[in-house]
C-alpha cells in the first residue's frame, strides 16, 4: 500500500509540473514582441460573447416601433441565448488563470497527503 501511495505522489507531483509550466507559457503568450503574433492574440484577449450582442439587437428590434421588426427580434434573442450558452467567450487570459488555479489546487492536495 505504501508503494502505491508513493506512486500516486509521484503522478500528482509529475501532473503538477506540467500544469506548472503550461501556466506560464499561457501567461507568457500576451507579452510577445512580434507585432503580428502580438495583434492575433489581442484579438482573442479582447473577444466578445456573439450571443449578448445579439441578444440586444433582437431587444431592439422587439422594441422598436415598425411592426415589421417585431417578429424578427424574438428568434434574435432565442438565438442570442443559445450562442451564449454554446459559446462561452474565454480568452487566453481566462485559460492562464483556471490553470493556474488547477496547479493551486494540485499544490493543496499534495501537501494534504503528505
């Protein structure tokens, strides 16, 4: 039972590195100097929901006076709710901070069993 237990320890330690260092690589991905690179990546930092943004096109319309727009608002909302659903909006920030969370985590449970 020991030597299983040594085992486990030594996965979760080997897990903990990778997890480690892929944290830092995310978290290095933003400070590159290629301007190109830089740009694309930008771009992906700032990116934006669909679903909200057309989940208030749809109220628009819905709430717009012309009677030819109402119709069209109501399936702009249902769509907009189900690309939000669908489509979360993580960037490469949020990717670096839940592993970085998950190696906190690992770190904690590896302490516990020691």
């Amino acid at each position: 039972m020991d030597e299983g237990l040594r085992k486990n320890i030594h996965k979760i330690k080997k897990m903990r590195e990778s997890i480690k260092r892929r944290a830092e690589v995310y978290s290095s991905l933003g400070a590159l100097d290629d301007r190109g690179t830089a740009r694309a990546l930008g771009s992906l930092q700032r990116a934006s929901a669909p679903g909200k943004k057309i989940q208030k096109i749809g109220f628009i319309f819905l709430l717009s006076p012309d009677p030819f727009t109402t119709p069209i608002g109501v399936p702009m909302i249902i769509a907009g709710k189900y690309l939000d659903r669908v489509y979360n909006g993580a960037t490469i920030k949020d990717v670096g901070h839940e592993t970085r969370n998950f190696a906190i985590n690992i770190s904690d449970f590896k302490d516990t069993i020691k």
